[in-house]
C-alpha cells in the first residue's frame, strides 16, 4: 500500500505531463478592441489595435483605468496575455510560445515583460521561470504554458477500462497486489488515478493564468505553478498539486475580456489625399519620378512603407518607410537604403492629411501600409 500512496502523490503534483500546448498556427487572425476586467480588481484595460493583422506587440494602444480614472497608456496592442497588478501599477505582458526558428537559446528568451506605470521595468527570461531543458516543442514552436490534452486523456480512460477487465473489482478497490505484476499495477493505477482529474485539468485550462490576492499565478506544462507577487516581486515555482492542496479547491478569478464587433477595411492601400491626388502619384513627384505598376528592370528605386497610422481626422502621426536604391541591390537591405531620399519622404508624409473613409468605424486611428516602384 506504501507505493500506492506515493504513486497518488506523484501524480497529484504531476498530472500535468498530460497536457501539451496547443499550436495557434503562423497566420494571425484579426485583433479586435477589446475591454479587460479581471475578477476582484478595480482595474479596466482598454485596447485597440491600428494594425489588426500584425504581429504581437502592434501598433495601437492600450490605457489601463483604476476606479475608472486613467492611469496611463501605452502605444502598443498586445495578443498576448496582459495583467495588472491590484493597483493596476504593474502590467505583465505573458509570452508563452515561441517560433523555433528564432529561437537559438531558450534560456534567455523573455517569458514575462512587467511594466510599470505603462515604462518597462522587468524582464523575466525562461530560464527564471521553468526548466528549459523540458519545453515542449510541436510544430515548429516552442510552448511552455498549460494546456488540456483531451487525446491523452481519452487514451487514460481506455487504459483505465482495460484495467478493470483485467483486475478484479476487489483488487482496484482494496489495493491488494501480491499476485499481480507490481509495475502493472502501477501504470493501471496511475491510468485510473488521471481520469479523476479531467474536471480539473478542463478548468485549469478554461483559465491558467490570473491574478490573486495582487499575484501573478502561471499554470505551466511542467507541473508546476509560477507565482510572483507584485508588492515584492518574489518568484516562486509550486508543484501543481502542491498550490491546489494550499488553495483548498481550483477557485481562479474569472477574466472578463469583451470584444468590440468592428468591420475591418477590406484593403492596406494608402487612401488618397484629402485634395483628392492618389498618394502613390504624389511620392513620385516629391522626387521628380514616376510610377512603375511592377517592379521590373525599368524601376529605379523601391519605396516601401512599413506603416503610416492615420488618424480619425486624417492626420499622419506615425510613419515607417525605407526608400531602397535597386541599382544597389535588386534586394532590399540596409546597404541599398538611400537615406536622404527616405529621410525627405518621411518629413513629407507626416505634414499630409488624408481621406478618412477607409478608417473602420470605431477606430481612433489605423494603419496602412504600400509598396510604391518609382523609375
């Protein structure tokens, strides 16, 4: 009975080698608006993204409110996770996956980036975090959070039903092994054991990070809990069942995120000026060019802008662009940048006001992007 006790230990506090991460994919779907409460805080986020279909952190802006009252922006728009602390000081911005591809050394890749009042303030790299010789790798990324594997407890029940076929009622019940294969018994027992934690693990995943009593709590697929306090940033890593036991039940606040119903523009053209002169013609005359419809051996010069955020009354308060000389370089890089002429364009394009049209309705500003071939 000894290594039956033990084997229900090891498996309250490591049910979690059951779940796997699930892959979200490479394509990015549309970041809508969005207003955040979590349960028991008197903090509200507010977020909304200029570049819904951009990688995370985008263009945008996201404004956290105590008791209603701004405490402060920032111009960015997060996909990931974001938190607060009870006073809404500290935002945590929670990574949680990973392109392998870019990923040349786990340990050094931040896992958790704190601001405070909306200033980064705190880093917190993998390897402070979990074991970083135990992420789990699956389909090109790399994952260390929780998540719910229905596979690998569909086969647990099934092992689990083979085992009662194959033991007697009374065997399961009273744990009594002398005649059977003790390693057996143990992977039966094991099997059956997890299948009481489906309820659990189902909850876990519905909701795996939060903050509690001004906590920042981490559900991970290592069987264990990150828990960092806000009030002294102490980091604490508690097997799972371990936490469970202390809490006395799974009773995470809920996090309340609404999303705003917008219809995005179907389009990333730049919309034309407000005199009405389409804005591609315009970027060839600022340089005495004109517009090559492909880029072929008759283009010059390659203008490329990243983004230009425009706002409600069109106004251009933000740009990005690079001016790339393909006499240089068929390819665009740092060498082939002409940096007088980008320098001009940028200058030129923030005094410009534009038609606001194609800006969705709901959207203090939004961001377009344009490939324009001058020769």
């Amino acid at each position: 009975m000894k290594f039956l006790k033990s084997l229900k230990t090891i498996w309250t506090t490591c049910f979690l080698t059951f779940l796997i991460i699930k892959c979200s994919g490479t394509t990015w779907v549309a970041a809508y608006p969005f207003t955040q409460k979590n349960e028991g805080q008197k903090v509200t986020i507010k977020a909304v993204s200029y570049a819904p279909f951009n990688a995370s952190p985008m263009l945008g802006v996201t404004k956290v409110y105590y008791n209603k009252k701004l405490l402060y922006k920032i111009d960015k728009y997060y996909r990931e996770k974001i938190l607060t602390s009870d006073d809404g000081k500290y935002l945590a911005v929670i990574r949680t996956s990973y392109q392998s591809v870019f990923l040349s050394d786990h340990s050094y890749r931040p896992a958790i980036e704190i601001l405070k009042n909306g200033q980064p303030f705190k880093i917190l790299y993998l390897n402070d975090i979990i074991d970083t010789t135990k992420i789990l790798h699956k389909n090109g990324f790399y994952y260390w959070n929780y998540y719910f594997d229905s596979d690998a407890f569909r086969w647990a029940k099934y092992g689990c039903q083979n085992c009662r076929k194959d033991f007697s009622s009374r065997v399961l019940r009273t744990g009594d092994t002398s005649e059977i294969d003790e390693d057996e018994w143990e992977e039966c027992k094991r099997q059956c054991d997890s299948v009481k934690y489906e309820k659990l693990a189902i909850k876990i995943s519905k909701n795996s990070m939060y903050v509690k009593n001004n906590c920042l709590i981490i559900f991970t697929n290592q069987g264990t809990v990150i828990k960092l306090d806000f009030a002294t940033f102490t980091i604490q890593q508690i097997p799972v069942g371990v936490y469970i036991t202390q809490e006395k039940s799974y009773n995470a606040p809920k996090l309340i995120r609404k999303y705003k119903k917008v219809k995005l523009t179907n389009t990333f053209e730049i919309p034309n000026l407000t005199n009405g002169n389409n804005y591609k013609q315009e970027v060839g005359n600022i340089f005495g060019l004109s517009i090559s419809k492909t880029s072929n051996d008759t283009t010059i010069f390659n203008v490329f802008i990243h983004h230009i955020v425009i706002n409600k009354y069109g106004k251009c308060i933000d740009f990005y662009g690079n001016i790339y000389d393909e006499r240089i370089s068929k390819y665009s890089s740092k060498q082939s940048i002409n940096k007088e002429m980008t320098e001009k364009l940028n200058i030129w394009a923030k005094e410009q006001f534009f038609e606001t049209k194609l800006i969705p309705k709901g959207f203090e500003c939004y961001s377009f992007i344009c490939i324009v071939n001058l020769k």
